[in-house]
C-alpha cells in the first residue's frame, strides 16, 4: 500500500512538473543563423522590378531606362521583371528589351486567357541550355534559368521566378521544389501579403534546409520574397528608383 | 448561397472539362536557315515576312547564327519574335564565327520548360543539338516541340545514334504529346528515318521534296510525332530560294 501511495505520488508530481513546463511546441524547420562577417566575393546581385501592387509593370512611359540600365551594368546576373505582361501576337516587352540590350529573355506566366498572358519575365546573358520549369495550368507556373554565376568559385545556380497568390499553391510550389537544396536553387518571387506569413509556416513544416526572404511591406498588396537552400542568404535588398520602375537590388551570398 | 456556390463549381467543373476535352491542334513551321540567314543577307525582316504569312504557331530553325561575325553580330532570333510577337529559344550547338550555331524556336505561347543538349557521335562533323520547349496552350492541353538538325555525314550510324540521344532526352522523361521537327539530312527510305519510325510518326509521310529549294528532288525535312496518333490537317511545303536552300514545311497537326 505504501509503495502504491509512493508511485502514485511520483507520478502525480511528474505530471504537474510536466504541466509546468510544457514540451516546447514545434515551430518547424529553422534556418542555421549565417555568419555574420560577409565574403564579397560571393556576393551576387539580381535585382527585381515590381510594383507590387498588381498591376502591369509597364504603361505608355515605356522602358528604355531599363534598357540603359542592363547595358550599361555588367555586374547584375539576372534581371526579374514582375508582371511584364504580353499580348499574344504582339511584341513582349521582355522579349523586346532581351533583343535592345543583347541579352536571352524568358517569360513564366501566372495566368493567361486566349489573348493575354500575365506572368514575370527573366533577362540574362548567356545561352541558357536548361531552363527548367513546371507548368499546371490554374495551379502553378514556375521556371527559371540554370547559369554559371561567377562568384569566388564558379557555382552552377537556378534562377527561378514564380507568383503566389493563394494558399492552394504552396502544396503544388513546394513539390515543384524537392530538390531545391541538391540544386542551388533560389526562387525569387512576390507573394499577395495577406498570405505572406502563412507560406512561412508552410514551409517550416513542410521541408527543411531553406531560408526564406520574404520583404515585409504589409502595406502593398504583395511582397517580395527569396527562397533558396540553407548556403545562401540574402544580405541585402536596396530599393531603387533609378528608372521610372520600382526595382529592388538583391545581394545574395553562397555561404561556402 | 451554398446552392449558388455549388452551381457555380459545377459550371467550373464543366467548362474546364470541356477545355481539357479539346484536341490539341498547332500549326508548325520548320525553317532551315542555311549558314546562319546568308541567301537573305542576315535580314530578320525577311523571314518575318515569310513566317508571317503562314501565322504558325512555332516556328523551328536550323543552322540559325547568334551574335556571328558574318550575321553582323546580330541575335536574328529575338529581332524575329520583337517583329512577330513570339518568344524567342536559342539552341546552341556549337560556339562559331565569334558568336554561336545551332537551332532555335518562336513560340506565340510562352513555355515553362526548355532544354537543349548537344552531341557529336563519333564520325560526325560537327557537334549538333535538339532544342526543345513545353508549352501549355490556350485550351491548357501540354505540348512538346523539339527541332533538331542530324549529321550530315555518310554513314547513317551517326544520325542514328544522334536520334537515340534524342530519344532518351524527351521521350522518356513524360507523357506530353511530342513533335519533332527539323532536318534529317535522310531520305524517308534510309535507314536513319527507318531507325526513326521505331519511334516517331512521319505525320507528314508522301508529302513533297523539300530540297534543293529551287527544284526540290529530295525529302529530308520532317515533321515526326509521338506518340503515332496525331492527325495532319494540312502539310504544304513551301519554297523561298530567297531565303534558303530548303524548302520550309507548313503543318498544321492535331493530337487527340
């Protein structure tokens, strides 16, 4: 009888002390912070045109400051432009400034009808041999270019681009990314704000080695946000108004 | 409200359906450009002008120049889609003349997915390539057009083992309808475009010579499908010895 009281007591006390201190929730996958002393030479700079407002990035003013830009500025490896929408049959303006500034232009739709498309177009320069994509229609696009970035040693990189605009995606975004972290791939994109927080708690549970970027701006109807494996990371965005076009300058560096 | 809404999915349902129901049907146009555009003097106008009156849907090149010493450093390809409204995909073979040779494609819908890979089987001349793209159409069907351009060299075993590069490359990887379009530089009775009807529809079988352009005697210009059931509602060859050697094949296909 006295050793049912003690265990009984033992118990009891272990499952108040359990009461008190609670097992920590499980937030999901966290990043490893990143050193804080950054190596330049592996710094590389995208930079990102959007208004993030929903709207088409390009009106009557046109965009040959774009165009003055990119050829005059070797150093940028990609160019993303938000929402650079076509009308099929009619010159793109991302296939246009690819031709003006003598560089390779790629467009990744988001949404189309029979006669204009929506979607973010990718200016680089060299031949691209892989442009790797998926493609479900009314669920997800996304594409990007593999290049050679040339960073303290030559690292083979995916550029891609894509938009989020409803939970529904994240299943279908996340499978279009299994092998993110075997590939060096960085996925830069917007992402409607409203949704923004719940893609971060989506991806904490449903895959790990990733930092995820998102910009924070809850104002605008979308943010931006960067996705890659955990051996890169964004030390910078810097806004710039250079042109008539919003654009964002990333600096990203391969931590290796 | 609940009635609304469930009538307004079954609708969705129905009209997606109906949309996915749809055959697929695509016109095609397969130019070969001879060393690079030189009968036309380099001149993207030209063969705009000839491709627009077919209003194809893709367009494939081959022996199409990048950025060459003798094209006047120019990307023909990206001045072709500004001028005619579609998106530009460079394959490059090989580099050359300061610039790059190889084949390429105009789409009038973006894609999500491109790739190009290269090879010289021994006994070839010259490295060579099949450039390919998927697309998704205005009826959300998938598609795959690849362009390629086989050896020219005497013996078969080269173009063939080219082709069964080709074919671990595309077919094997996914269930979209496939087109291969381009030169063979092989005579429908050859053992190469025997080797290639193990795989591959002739959909344009019986149809006309396509070389030389001024007096066509031979047929080594192809449209091949797979899997074999697409149907040909029209194959018409046509001939500019203006702007080549070859004549160019205008096709309009349909799979079910």
């Amino acid at each position: 009888m006295t050793s049912i009281i003690i265990v009984t007591a033992i118990t009891t006390g272990f499952l108040f002390s359990s009461c008190d201190n609670p097992a920590e929730e499980d937030k999901g996958y966290e990043a490893p912070a990143p050193p804080t002393e950054i190596n330049t030479r592996n710094v590389l700079e995208l930079e990102f045109y959007s208004k993030l407002n929903g709207e088409s990035l390009f009106d009557n003013t046109g965009y040959q400051t774009i165009i003055d830009n990119i050829s005059n500025n070797t150093k940028t490896l990609a160019y993303f432009f938000d929402r650079s929408d076509a009308v099929i049959g009619e010159t793109s303006p991302i296939v246009d400034i690819g031709w003006k500034t003598k560089t390779k232009s790629f467009f990744v739709q988001n949404d189309y009808t029979d006669t204009s498309i929506q979607g973010t177009g990718i200016i680089v320069r060299p031949i691209i041999n892989n442009f790797e994509g998926t493609g479900i229609p009314d669920t997800l696009f996304v594409g990007g270019c593999t290049l050679m970035a040339p960073l303290g040693k030559a690292v083979t990189l995916t550029l891609s681009t894509c938009q989020l605009n409803d939970k529904y995606q994240f299943a279908a975004f996340v499978k279009a990314l299994q092998n993110l972290a075997n590939n060096n791939k960085l996925i830069l994109g917007t992402i409607k704000s409203n949704i923004a927080n719940d893609l971060a708690q989506y991806l904490k549970t449903n895959m790990k080695d990733f930092r995820l970027y998102e910009s924070d701006n809850q104002e605008k109807p979308y943010q931006l946000f960067v996705l890659s494996p955990v051996s890169f990371v964004v030390r910078a965005v810097i806004f710039e108004n250079n042109t008539n076009i919003p654009a964002y300058k990333f600096q990203i560096e391969y931590l290796n | 409200m609940i009635l609304n809404k469930s009538l307004w999915l079954i609708c969705w349902v129905m009209a997606s359906s109906a949309l996915m129901g749809q055959s697929l049907s695509l016109r095609v146009m397969s130019m070969n450009m001879r060393e690079g555009g030189e009968p036309a003097n380099y001149n993207a106008e030209a063969y705009s002008n000839c491709i627009r009156q077919y209003n194809p849907d893709v367009v494939v090149f081959q022996e199409m120049d990048n950025f060459t010493n003798r094209n006047g450093k120019k990307d023909l390809l990206s001045e072709m889609a500004v001028r005619l409204g579609m998106f530009p995909y460079y394959g490059k073979a090989f580099s050359y003349g300061g610039g790059d040779y190889g084949n390429a494609i105009l789409s009038k819908y973006p894609f999500y997915n491109a790739q190009t890979i290269t090879a010289k089987p021994a006994g070839a001349n010259e490295i060579r390539s099949c450039a390919w793209i998927d697309i998704v159409m205005p009826n959300k069907r998938k598609v795959r057009v690849a362009v390629t351009h086989l050896d020219v060299a005497s013996d078969s075993q080269v173009r063939i083992s080219m082709l069964a590069t080709i074919n671990k490359s595309i077919l094997n990887e996914n269930a979209l309808p496939i087109l291969l379009i381009g030169d063979f530089n092989a005579t429908p009775d050859s053992d190469t475009m025997q080797y290639a009807k193990f795989k591959w529809q002739d959909i344009g079988a019986g149809t006309g010579n396509t070389i030389p352009s001024n007096n066509p005697g031979s047929r080594i210009d192809y449209v091949m499908g797979n899997p074999s059931n697409w149907i040909k509602k029209s194959y018409d060859i046509v001939c500019y010895p203006g702007l080549s050697d070859h004549c160019f094949i205008v096709a309009e296909v349909e799979y079910p």
